[in-house]
C-alpha cells in the first residue's frame, strides 16, 4: 500500500538513513580507490551534505530570534515568562542528572573497559579547555547582538530575544506594528525551514554515507563493550525514560510521541548537531505536537544549547571505562560527582558535533582521572555522536510538551492529528501566522 502522501517526506528520509548506511559500509568494506574517493566520497557527498548542513544553519538565528520574540509576547506577563523558565531549566536539569544516573548504573554493572589493551590505540586527545560556568553565565549577556546573531551565540540571543519581546509588549500601539511584523516574519521563515526539510533524503544520504565510508564498523571491535553499554543506555533514555515522563506528566501517548519525533532524530542524527536540528526542532514541537509557540520558542532554542542528556550519558560512561582501563575505583563520591559534572558539562556543552568529548575532560578532571583517556575512544565517537545528538534533541522535545501541557499552552488536537504539521500538508494549506499567539 502507498505511504499516505503527508508520511512520504518521513519514510524518505528514512529510507536515505538506511541507503546511507548500507552505501556507506559497502564503500568502506570495499575500498574506494582515489576515483570513488575523490568525486565521490570528497567530492559529491561532502559538498551536497554540506551544503545541507549549512542551509540548516542559515535558518537556525533568524529563527530563533523572530520566533522567541514572537512567543515572548503572547505571554501574559513577566511573572509566567519567568515560571516556565524555571520549569523549563529544572525539567532540563532533572533528565540530564536522570540520565547521567542510568548510565552510571548500567556501566557499573557491565563494567566496560576491564581487560582493555590500552596499547592498541594511538589516537591522542589535545585537551582543549572547556570554558568555566561562571563565565558562561557572564557570556551570556551580549555586549553587541549584532555580534552575538553573527556568532551564531545561541544564550545571548536569547537574552537579547527575550528582551526584546517584553519591550515590544510594553511598548503599546508601535509595539503592536513590530508584533505584527514579527509575526509574519516567522512565518515567512517557517516556510524556508519547510523547503529545507524537503531537502532532507538528499542530504541525510549524503551526510550518512559519507560518515559510514570514511568510518568503517571494524574499529567498534575493540570498544564494543564501551559501545554497546552506552547505546543500551542511549536506548533506555530514549524509549523508556521520555515516553515514561510524557505518559506521566503530560498524559501523552508513548508511541504517538515517538513518532511525532522522527523528523528531528534523523535530523540529529545524521548532522550529530542539535544546533543545526534547531529548525526542525521548531517545527516539530510546534506544529506536530502541538506546543504553543510561547513555550516552543523557548525551549528548543535553550534545550539546544544547555539541554544535553545523551552526551551526558556518554560522560557517565566514558568516565566508568577510563576508570576501568586504568585500574582506578571510583567511589560513591566519585559517581556523584560525575553525576554533578556531568549534568553542569551539559550546559557548557556547545551543540556542534564532537564537543561533548571537550566537556568530559571537566568530568574527568573533577574525579582525577587522566584525560589522556579520552584518546581511547575518540576512534568511535562519530557513531556515538550522532546517535547522543538524537537523545539531546528527543530531551528537548519531551520537555517542551512536558512544559507546555502544565502551562496549558499545548493543542491536543495537533498532537492527535496523524497529519499534523507535515510539510506535504502545509504546501497544499500554508501554515497559520502563528498557532500559538
Ligand atoms: N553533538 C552534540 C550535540 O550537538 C554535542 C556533543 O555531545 O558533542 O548535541
């Protein structure tokens, strides 16, 4: 039976996700040759998945900014804009040290790296620094938004956005006029995002195939208990904890949920940037699963940046396995602290691919373990990254509905809608100004 028209845009970027992988090891298995790697590999796939990743990005702080302008000035006053903050920022904190924990447990009890021949790795880790929170929370007042926009500085353009909004709604009748203007300017936007993700099959197959034919499955031999444990773990958060927190405090059916959230977990995954999945993300939560705009434009923005479960889980897990290569017991005191610097590592950690492993050196450091240990499993970390990008990005979604339902700014009936938001539906009847405002 044909897929219904509204599911084909899914099913095709599944279907690349597979196409990729299959390509992708066959060219690794089979040698590429310099022809097949040159135009190929570096040439054709590189230049179509950047070009994909680019596009997203181009979207993410024009986004961001007229959307959380937009969703500021829909809240009725100060006082709710700072309750779902602080709803928002302890749910993100809570499944952080959540997950952190369940990795905890199931490394403790699977033990990876007991008997590991540190020897046979060469990789070496530079150990760059990872900024102090303090200066964190300093950096994240702008001293040019201009400056922060062209960063791409997502937590000052939030401060700034959010700034902006409260002014715009006390600013009366030429408020109103800059309301207006915003409100069609996300929806010109939103639009930009749905060609985008039309996009996606041609640039999730680029991007996949060319990370499994440069990355071949034979160096997750020697890690595989490293590996395993921490995709058990990965696995748990998503399709246990998530749908267990949705069922429980948002009344939200598990496996509708799940699907609502493809779009965006091949996003991550093939980008391994939940930065660049931001778009996606938006769209998603606002427009499958029904999250008023007011919450969304906050939340995913903010869960993008600071929100990052499944890179603390690989934290958890790194930091057991190095302790295990190197013959080092870590205490009880020792797991707390991880759980702790762990989950604070998580803000710090910027949502572009690889720098979940710049954040565990504060990790291993708190715990006096040597960071040299993080050469030992740089080699498998693209997979790994792609797949905790996924669980970061599911997090930030599951929050936002969680978010959104207790603040009564959740539409059940989106969330019902198989249909919901698909971009095949939205070409036939353009989408509303703003489902939220
Ligand atoms: N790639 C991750 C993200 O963008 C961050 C990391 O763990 O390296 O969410």
């Amino acid at each position: 039976m044909a897929a219904p028209e509204t599911h084909r845009l899914t099913r095709q970027i599944v279907i690349a996700m597979l196409a990729g992988i299959v390509l992708g090891v066959t060219l690794n298995q089979l040698g590429t040759g310099p022809w097949l790697q040159t135009f190929l590999v570096d040439g054709l796939l590189y230049v179509i998945g950047s070009v994909f990743v680019s596009a997203l990005k181009m979207m993410v702080v024009p986004l961001v900014f007229v959307s959380l302008v937009v969703g500021v000035t829909a809240l009725s006053d100060l006082r709710v804009l700072g309750r779902i903050g602080a709803k928002t920022l302890a749910l993100y904190l809570a499944t952080t040290a959540v997950a952190v924990t369940i990795a905890l447990t199931l490394a403790g009890l699977v033990g990876p790296g007991h008997g590991f021949d540190a020897g046979k790795t060469e990789a070496s880790f530079g150990g760059k620094e990872a900024p102090p929170l303090t200066q964190v929370l300093i950096d994240m007042v702008p001293t040019n938004p201009v400056a922060a926009m062209a960063e791409g500085d997502m937590l000052q353009i939030i401060v700034f956005a959010l700034l902006f909004g409260v002014a715009v709604t006390m600013s009366g009748a030429r408020g109103k006029h800059v309301l207006n203007l915003f409100n069609d300017l996300d929806a010109v936007i939103m639009h930009m995002v749905e060609w985008i993700m039309r996009l996606a099959p041609y640039g999730v197959f680029a991007l996949i195939t060319r990370t499994f034919a440069s990355q071949g499955l034979d160096i997750l031999l020697p890690l595989a208990a490293y590996f395993l444990t921490l995709t058990a773990a990965l696995a748990i958060q998503l399709f246990v904890t998530y749908p267990l927190l949705l069922r429980l405090l948002a009344s939200h059916n598990p496996v509708t949920s799940l699907k609502k959230i493809r779009d965006p977990a091949a996003f991550a995954f093939s980008t391994a940037s939940s930065g660049a999945t931001i778009p996606v993300t938006l769209h998603t939560v606002e427009y499958k699963m029904g999250v008023k705009n007011s919450v969304a434009s906050f939340s995913i923005p903010l869960g993008a940046t600071i929100n990052m479960d499944g890179t603390a889980m690989m934290q958890g897990v790194a930091t057991v396995f190095i302790a295990n290569v190197y013959g080092i017991d870590l205490s009880l005191t020792d797991y707390l602290l991880v759980v702790l610097t762990a989950t604070l590592a998580s803000i710090g950690t910027a949502a572009i691919p690889a720098v979940g492993l710049v954040t565990l050196t504060m990790v291993l450091g708190q715990v006096g373990l040597p960071v040299e240990g993080i050469a030992l499993i740089i080699g498998v970390d693209r997979l790994l990254d792609m797949m905790r990008t996924t669980v970061n990005v599911a997090g930030d979604c599951a929050v936002s509905c969680i978010v959104a339902k207790s603040e009564h700014a959740f539409d059940q009936a989106v969330f019902d809608d198989p249909d919901a938001g698909s971009v095949e539906a939205a070409t036939r009847h353009p989408i509303p100004a703003s489902p939220a405002a």
